[in-house]
C-alpha cells in the first residue's frame, strides 16, 4: 500500500493484478475511485512521487510501470501510463 504526501488516495497492488486507488475524503470508509489492471501477474509494490502525481507498481513479472493523473485526477478522471 501507498499514501501520498496530500493523503487523498490511497493506492494498493494485489495478486489478482490490479492496482485499485481508494479515495480517503469520502467519508469514514475509503470509497474505491480507480482500478488499473494492465499488469500481467500480481502486483507487488506501489508507490506515489513527492508531488503525488505519478503512481508507480512492480509486479511479479519485473516490470515498473509508472502512471500520471493519478494523484491529482478528479474523480470519475482517468489516470494514464
């Protein structure tokens, strides 16, 4: 799991290859926003830039994918690698 620095998102990798972003102002329970499943076995590790606008995952097949729009994507936006 993953928290950047502005603490809105919260962003998780998992074994089912997809990195799903939850956001943290919605209430008391975070509310899932985005689900990024371009990865082709589990996703291992994630985490966000200073700025908190770029995403990165490492998956078991060793590769880093990085994603911009993350962070600073309104919801209903669309992050892109």
């Amino acid at each position: 799991m993953a928290l950047p620095l502005d603490s809105r998102l919260l962003a998780s990798g998992s074994e089912d290859k997809q990195v799903r972003l939850y956001a943290l102002e919605d209430g008391p329970a975070p509310s899932l926003k985005y689900t990024l499943d371009d990865a082709a076995l589990a996703v291992y590790s994630v985490a966000f830039s200073a700025d908190s606008k770029l995403l990165a995952s490492g998956s078991q097949e060793t590769k880093v994918r990085v994603y911009a729009g993350v962070g600073g994507a309104a919801p209903g936006g669309e992050a892109r690698r």
